[in-house]
C-alpha cells in the first residue's frame, strides 16, 4: 500500500544484463525428483527469462522459464547444498551466468 491509500503492483527483481566474461550454465531439462517444490525466490514476469530459485528435498536449484516463439521452455540447474545453491542465485542476478 502507498501513500494515500493507493495500491502499488509489485515489480520483481531484474536480473542484471550479462557482464563481460559471463559463464554459461548447463542447464538440464526437468526431471521429477521431488513431490513437492518449494519457490522461494524469482525474479519478474515481465522479462523473456523468468528464473526461481526452488527448494526440494533439501537441496537447492534454479529453474529456468524461457518464453520461446513457440511456447515456453523449462530447464533447471543442478541441485546443490545450500551455498553454492545461493552463490549460482546471486551471480545469475548479477549477471555473471546466464
């Protein structure tokens, strides 16, 4: 809610445009490996690239959602231990992997 009552639509994180030297990650396709999957972060809906940051059976990975011509395509990262799980977020945010 802002000032005055108005109500204000969030708008979510932007990744940032990849740097100099950005490392490409091998993204693999989804495979059911838990029964539950757990978002905890993501970032914006308006962008081509819609990444999340998911939990699952203790482990961490991100999950990619490209917006193809012809549908969207899902793929994720490896599943990882909390660190480095959290290290792939932030540098894929900073721009240093795509």
């Amino acid at each position: 809610m802002a000032a005055g009552g108005l109500t204000v639509e969030y708008h979510g994180i932007h990744p940032a445009h990849p740097k100099a030297g950005w490392e490409k990650l091998p993204w693999q396709e989804c495979r059911p490996r838990a029964s539950r999957i757990r978002v905890l972060e993501h970032t914006c809906e308006c962008q081509d690239i819609v990444y999340e940051l998911c939990q699952a059976g203790g482990l961490l990975f991100t999950r990619r959602h490209y917006r193809a011509a012809d549908g969207i395509v899902v793929s994720e990262s490896e599943w990882l231990r909390s660190i480095p799980a959290r290290r792939l977020w932030t540098n894929i945010l900073l721009g240093h992997i795509r």
